[in-house]
C-alpha cells in the first residue's frame, strides 16, 4: 500500500515542483505522450508485478477495439516516487490522462482531479459491488471510478491441514478455529501461522473486528483502545503464550516462500499473490488454497483492504478531448475488463462476478474469493500524518 501524500510533504513537493516547472518549462514526466497532443493517451499506474503485464494486454485489447487513439500504460514507480511523479506532472499542467491512485490518495490530490459523474461514462452505482463505488468519493463528489478492491483472505495449506487431521475443506471461521488449527499444524510440524513483521496487518482487520476504529472526523487516533489491544494481545499470544508462531522477524519475500515450502499452514494473503500460490501447485504439487479471512472477534465483519480507482487529471492544454477520451477507456475497462483483470485483482464490477466463477481459468474462477470479501472490506482512511502514525 502506498504512504499517504501529508499536506508538509504536498506543500514540498508543490514548491519543488514549481521551481523545477520554471527552470524546466514546465517539465512534466509525461511530456511525450498526452501534453503532445496528437491521439496518445497516458495511462499511468502502480502495478509493477504481474498485475502489470496482465493490464497491458487489457490495453492492448483495446488499442485494438478502436482508432480514436491509442492508450499508452506505463508503470513509472511505486510509493512515494509514484506520487511526487503524478504530483509534479500536475502541477506542470501535464499529468497522464487516466492516473491509478488508492483511496486516501485521492484526497490530497483532489484539486488536480475532474469530478466524475457515472452517467457520463454510461454507468451506475448498481455496475458495483456495494461498497466500491464510494471509495472515490470526497466530501459527496466522485473523483475516481473504482476498477478493484484487495480484500485480506486466509492462505492455507491443504496437505498440512490433512495431515494435521484438519479438514481441508472447513478452514477456520473464527478466532478459537484458527487458534485450533494452528495449534494443530504446530503439533505435525509445520508453524501454524506466520505474518509478515513491522507491518499493521492483520491487526488492522482484528482491530475493526473487535469494535475498534482508527481515526474519528477530527481525524484523532482511535487505535490506542481496548479493541485495538485485544488485537495485539491475540498476536502475541500466538507467537509468545501459544508458540504456533516464530519469533524471527520475516519479510513478505519470506512469508510467501515459508509458505509454498510448506513450513507454514496458514498466512493472510492478498489478490495480488494468488498467481503466485497457483503457479507452486503446478509447479511443485503443493495444495496451496484460499479462503476468508476468520473473524476473530465478536464485533462487526471486517477485512482490511486496498481500492484501485482509476482518476482523470486536469490538463492545461487539450483539456476536454483528453478528458472524454479517457471516460471511454475507464467506461471500457469496467466493462470489457473486469474479467480478464480477475488475473491479478478483485474487480469492483457487479456483472464481472458470475463470468469470473464460471471461467475456465482456475487464477480468475478463485478470485472469487477475494470477490465475495469485498462485501465486509474497510480501508485505511486519509490523515494528515498518517504515515507516522
């Protein structure tokens, strides 16, 4: 997930941005291609592993479906330099034509955004999965249509699981089940659970689960509260009261590798690393699944999760074309897609939902899963500091 843009560092890179604008002429990343004018439209996004691959051939689907223009996709960076690029080019008056953002990225950002109504893309609510839409939305106005969402879910091993006298096919539900199958795990051998260290999830999901919250309107911390340490002590307890956790600290490069080494039964995983599972049982034969994720606490349904909304910059020249433009595109995506995009992320879009769990594809037919989550998501809200925090 990408750091949140605070108002110091907007205001440092906006006076950074301007200097480096006039000594450059107004300079922007993308120069070439949408500020040029001509029929080249930018597409610009965050998706650096195989989601990346996968949405250039998406583009190049349509590049051949139409001669209006031709969509060019690029993927410049991730994190903070992804932002400082788009933030830069916007001010210069030469941002891409269609820019990825996250959904607390969009408030900072919103001065450089044009309001999107969904009709003018021929669209509706009713196109998304309840709860998607919205993730765009700043203070009641669309800024962004929202393509997919990545919802937390259970990895787990199916051979530990049988061999652990678990049944395969009834993962963990709850916190005691989860608790129960990873003491089992640990009993054959294998860890019971493992997460990646120094990161907020699953905390986060936990802390939600158990009432708690993070921010209030003021944006005051909430997380310091009784549900949040519920969640903490939970963690603990597994790796220090329970011992079906190590104590190393680990990466993600190594949570994903205990895992298809079958040293670990259970993870929490994302869309993006469902190729990757899938690829190890064909691979190597392991029996690596997914399910969702357990609630652990009597609270609300809750499963943390990241949003991909896709925004259209202003430009200062070519302004209207480039913007009806790329409507049609983001219109197109949604639609012609969203199945295809199940490859590497949970698409927002409702009439995506049967054709993924029919496909032939076993990549896009498991997506479901992560799908199905959308429905109880939550994500991270859009703070002044929230980085530090």
């Amino acid at each position: 997930m990408l750091p949140t843009l605070t108002r110091r560092r907007l205001l440092r890179l906006a006076a950074g941005g301007a200097a480096g604008a006039s000594l450059a002429g107004c300079s922007s990343p993308f120069d070439d291609t949408t500020r040029g004018g001509g029929r080249v439209l930018e597409f610009t996004t965050f998706y650096t592993g195989g989601d990346g691959g996968l949405m250039q051939k998406i583009v190049d689907r349509y590049n051949a479906s139409q001669d209006r223009v031709t969509v060019r996709f690029t993927a410049p960076a991730y994190g903070g330099d992804y932002l400082t690029k788009i933030l830069t080019a916007s001010l210069a008056g030469a941002p891409p034509a269609i820019v990825a953002l996250h959904s607390y990225e969009i408030p900072p950002l919103k001065r450089f955004l044009h309001p999107i109504e969904l009709g003018d893309l021929g669209l509706a609510t009713d196109d998304f999965i309840d709860g998607t839409w919205q993730l765009g939305q700043v203070d009641d106005q669309l800024y962004g249509v929202t393509m997919s969402t990545g919802p937390q879910a259970l990895g787990y091993n199916r051979q530990l699981f049988e061999k652990a006298g678990l049944d395969p096919d009834r993962p963990p539900t709850t916190g005691a089940e989860f608790l129960a199958a990873a003491q089992a795990l640990k009993k054959s051998g294998p860890w019971g659970f493992i997460r990646e260290s120094g990161v907020w999830m699953p905390w986060l999901s936990m802390n939600w689960q158990a009432g708690g919250d993070l921010i209030d309107e003021r944006s005051q911390a909430m997380f310091a509260g009784e549900a949040g340490f519920e969640a903490a002590r939970f963690e603990q307890d597994l790796v220090h009261r329970y011992k079906v956790e190590p104590q190393q600290l680990v990466t993600g490069l190594q949570v994903g590798q205990l895992f298809t080494d079958q040293k670990v039964g259970m993870v929490c995983t994302f869309p993006w690393g469902l190729a990757q599972q899938l690829k190890a049982n064909k691979d190597r034969g392991t029996q690596l699944d997914v399910a969702p994720l357990p609630q652990f606490f009597d609270g609300p349904r809750a499963v943390v999760a990241t949003s991909h909304i896709y925004c259209i910059p202003k430009q200062r020249k070519n302004d209207e074309w480039i913007q009806a433009e790329a409507q049609k595109f983001i219109s197109w995506l949604v639609r012609e897609g969203s199945v295809a995009w199940a490859g590497a992320q949970a698409p927002a879009s409702r009439a995506a939902i049967e054709p993924i769990k029919a496909s032939k594809d076993p990549l896009v037919r498991k997506m479901s899963v992560f799908i199905d989550q959308a429905k109880h998501a939550r994500f991270a809200p859009y703070a002044y500091r929230w980085n530090q925090a």
